[in-house]
C-alpha cells in the first residue's frame, strides 16, 4: 500500500545523528514511568500489551502487528499523526490502530485478467513517521514498518530493485517478515533497522560501506555482518560511512 502525499504534516521529533534517545526532547525525570497504550476499533486481534517506558525514553515499536479480519494495518497513530518510536516519551499516550481496506471494481480491469489492476485504499493511508535526506536522494519511513525512496537512484539506493530515478516514493523492496523502525539515508547508499535490531543496507557499497562484507552495490536491502548477539537501536548513514548505536 502506497503512502498518500504530505499525510504527515511535520517528521516527529525524529533524531538527528546517533544521540541517545534518553537525551532528546529535554532533560529526563529519573525514575518517572510513563505508560503507552495500543488500542484499536473493534475486531482487532493482537493488541500488544501497555508499556512502562522510562521518562525521556522512546516506546518499543511493537513486533508483531495486531490484524483485522479484511484489514490491512497502517500502523501506530496519535490522533491523526504517524507515530515516530523513536521519540522521546514524556507523558501518557494512547496509540491507535489505523486500517486500510483494498478496494477494486470491473471498472479498473476486464475480468479475464491480461492487464494491469488499480487497487486502491480509500480509508486510512499508510503515513510517514520519519523522513531522512542524503545527497541525492530521500528515505521515509512508513507508519507500516515499510520503506520508501525516492530521487537519484544510479547505485539502487532507493532499493526498488532498479537503478531508476524516482521523481515520487516507490517502496522498498521488503526482506520477507521485516518491518523497520528507522530509516537514513547517506551519500548514495541508506541504511534501516528492524525491529530486532538488525541493520539492512542498500545502495553504492565502495569502501564497503553497506557492512555486508563485500564491496557490490545493492539495490535491494541486504542485511549487515552485525557481531554475534549484538541489537542495535540507531543508525546514521554517512556520505561514505555508516554507524549503528547498539543496546549495549
């Protein structure tokens, strides 16, 4: 499902850099807990349980995402705003469940098949909850765990599985059963982390700045050579350079 245009007024808070989360958005109160709720409308499935974050410290982007019998989940909203897990938690909050429904008619396709079909969403959109620029190129994150690209695209960073120039965002093509929790994009290569704190890379690899222990352009995700038992909670992609913050 593609996002709309500009559904997200403004990115939320989204952190520039590898500063921990704990230091963002103002001075934290030791030993406050703040809780975060999920809810959903009816017939929802899944819902994850509340959360106890520490003041100052970003909710966890929930694993598995709840269902809806002839549903397609858009994600995790705050009214009507995407919302960005990696910002800072400093007051109660409820997130809702947002849902699309695909929709198609015989006026967008003979029966018989042969040709192209255009479904459509015409309930809530995927959103973005984070957008990130690189050189030539931009990231959004949708509020489905999915990636977006768009711009200059002659290494594959935009990793559609093409080298083709995208004048609006094309998805990502998703490594079965990922869903990330934040985008960057860098130079000519980007960079993503899922939600078990994997790093996923794709784009210009010269120098090997994708981490996958070759020096090949890519232009579909490919995840890093992380070290063993070892969860990141950030990335930054550099012009020539990347960095991940770890839990550690």
């Amino acid at each position: 499902m593609s996002p709309s245009p500009l559904a997200t007024p403004n990115p939320l808070g989204t952190p520039q850099g590898l500063s921990s989360p704990g230091q963002q958005g103002g001075a934290a109160r030791a030993g406050v807990l703040r809780t975060v709720r999920f809810t959903s409308e009816a017939g929802a499935v899944g819902l994850p349980a509340d959360q106890r974050v520490p003041d100052g410290r970003p909710a966890a982007w929930p694993h598995d995402d709840p269902s809806r019998p002839g549903w397609t989940f858009d994600g995790w909203f705050d009214g009507d705003v995407a919302w960005d897990f990696t910002r800072p938690v400093t007051g109660d909050v409820t997130l809702t469940a947002r849902w699309g429904r695909w929709s198609s008619g015989p006026e967008r396709g003979p029966w018989k098949g042969g040709t192209d079909v255009r479904t459509q969403s015409p309930t809530d959109p995927v959103r973005f909850a984070q957008v990130s620029g690189g050189n030539n190129h931009s990231l959004g994150l949708g509020s489905d765990g999915a990636a977006y690209a768009w711009g200059y695209n002659d290494y594959g960073q935009l990793g559609d599985g093409t080298t083709t120039n995208r004048t609006t965002p094309v998805r990502v093509a998703m490594p079965a059963g990922v869903a990330f929790t934040a985008v960057s994009a860098g130079g000519n290569h980007s960079m993503a982390l899922d939600r078990d704190g994997n790093i996923w890379t794709w784009g210009y690899n010269d120098s090997g700045r994708l981490g996958d222990g070759t020096t090949t352009n890519r232009t579909t995700p490919v995840k890093a050579a992380t070290p063993a038992g070892v969860a990141f909670t950030a990335v930054s992609a550099g012009y020539n350079h990347s960095m991940a913050l770890d839990r550690d």
